[in-house]
C-alpha cells in the first residue's frame, strides 16, 4: 500500500511540475507588467525579435552554414590572392586603427585650446568624416589617377616632375587606401576624445597644473590615464569595424592591381559574385572569426567589469 501511495504522489508531482514551470516562466516573463500593459509590452517587443531573426540571426546561422564544409577552407587557404589578403588585412587593422588613434589622441589635445577660430577649424576638420564614404573614397581614386589625377598634375605644375601611377603598385595603393581610411575616419574619432578630455573635471586639471603637471607630464600622469579605458574601448570597436570595412579598398584601389590589396571584405565580395563562387566568399569573411570573436569578448568584458572613465 506504501509503495502504491508514494507512486501515486510521484506521479502527481510529475503532472504537476510542467503547470508550475509555466506559471514560474510566465511571471518571469511578465514581472511587474499586468493586462494591457503586458499587451503593449508584447507589441513593442515582438516586432524587433522578428526583425532580429529575419535580418541578424537568420543570415549569421546561414552564412555559418555555407562557411562549415572544410574542403573550402583548404581551397581558401591554397589560393596565393588569399595570402596576400592575410597580409594586406594585418597591415591594413594594425596601421589604419593605431596610427588613427593615435592622431585621434593627440588632436583631441589640440582642439581642447579655447578661441573662436579654434571651433570654426574643428568644423571645418569635421567635414571629411561628415561627407558620405562613397563620394570620398571615388574622389580620392580619380585624384590618384596615372595620367590625368589631380595629384600628379599638382607635381607636374610645381615641380615638372612625372607622377608616379599610385594605383598601379600593390604597395603604393595600399598605401593610399590606408591614407584614405585614417584621413575619413580620425575626425570621428577625434571628437570621441575630445569628449573623454572634456569630461575630466576641471578641478583634476587646476591641481595638476598648480603641482606642475603641465605640458607633457600633465599628458602622462593626468590626461591619458584617465582616458586609458575610453582609448582602450575605442581601439577594440575601430578594430571590429575596420574589419568588415568594404567601401575604402573598393572605391580606392578596387582590390587591385591583379587583386594585390584586397582585404578579407572585398575579397568575399569578390569570390562571391565575381567568380560566382558564394560558399567560397562566404568561407573568406568567415575566416576572420577568430579575431573577431577574441575582440568581441574582450570588449564585452571590458564593458561589464570597467567603468569607461572620462
């Protein structure tokens, strides 16, 4: 009769447990929110999870499947156009973030000066990052051009000197396709560091004036310590940028010549619809996952356990 009872209470608290899991999610879910409330609630948010799976989680879980045979890695990693990707990818993140940054840094020191000409000139260097990327980086390929570009006929009417032909050497357009990026993007960054210099109380700055950090040492020991953490933070999300950046090396250099300064975008552009081989350029953007992903959780971390500092 014992084993019969404890049976039958088992087999209440098996049909019971489901009814309760349900209530615990549904208050969970629902918190403090009750009737009409929960109704708009659930109206706000349904459309973002829609638009969520559809544009975010859908193409991700679907690009990681056209990117899973290993067959075309091994194809990826033989071509020679890809090696020299590799290479033009490292140089390409580790010139356009840090020097960037750096002039982004010092520049914000710069404009810290009080006046009203001080203003109008951070307008007017504001202009090259407000102006839209495409037209940018076109006017910068015609202006490099061989024969008839605004560069060389600046040096033939100055100097009578022959222009080289920019783009038609692997280095030299990769060269200017870094110029071009760091000349796009530094005001933005600029004025990030501006603000982060702004936020520094002025108090901090008067002690540290009148105990004689000025100048340089006032940078070392005052200012960049307090915007270590902002640097930091900057750097790591111009990095994750700079890597899906497509516009810069196709309007600039257009991967060439002979394909010599793609980077991992635009060569995924190219093996996708230019060779009309999708699985392949899918597998060359996925490549760069292991650096993204290391990125990723670092910033996250940084963000969650540190509190940027200004």
């Amino acid at each position: 009769m014992m084993d019969r009872a404890s049976v039958d209470r088992a087999s209440v608290v098996d049909v019971a447990r489901p009814a309760i899991w349900r209530r615990t999610l549904s208050r969970s879910l629902r918190g403090s929110l009750h009737g009409g409330e929960y109704a708009w609630a659930v109206a706000f948010v349904v459309p973002y999870v829609v638009v969520f799976l559809a544009f975010v989680a859908y193409p991700v879980v679907y690009g990681l499947w056209m990117g899973s045979e290993a067959s075309l890695y091994r194809e990826l990693f033989a071509d020679p156009i890809y090696q020299s990707t590799v290479v033009n990818t490292v140089l390409y993140l580790a010139l356009g973030v840090n020097v960037k940054m750096f002039l982004a840094l010092l520049l914000s020191g710069f404009f810290m000066r009080p006046g009203w000409w001080m203003k109008l000139l951070l307008l007017i260097f504001v202009l090259p990052w407000a102006v839209p990327q495409i037209s940018t980086y076109i006017s910068i390929h015609w202006m490099l051009n061989g024969e008839w570009g605004f560069l060389n006929n600046v040096l033939y009417t100055l100097f009578h000197i022959e222009g080289p032909f920019w783009l038609n050497d692997r280095w030299m357009a990769l060269g200017a396709v870094i110029v071009a990026h760091i000349w796009k993007w530094t005001p933005f960054w600029t004025l990030i560091m501006l603000a982060g210099r702004m936020a520094i109380p002025l108090e901090i700055r008067d002690t540290a004036r009148v105990d004689g950090a000025t100048g340089l040492r006032g940078f070392v020991h005052i200012t960049f310590p307090l915007l270590a953490n902002l640097y930091l933070i900057c750097t790591l999300l111009s990095t994750i940028f700079l890597l899906g950046d497509f516009n810069a090396v196709n309007f600039v250099s257009g991967g060439g010549p002979a394909n010599s300064t793609h980077v991992l975008a635009t060569l995924g552009i190219r093996n996708a619809f230019e060779i009309a081989h999708p699985r392949l350029g899918v597998a060359a953007v996925m490549s760069a996952l292991p650096l993204v992903i290391p990125l990723v959780i670092v910033l996250m971390r940084k963000l969650r356990t540190t509190e940027v500092q200004l």
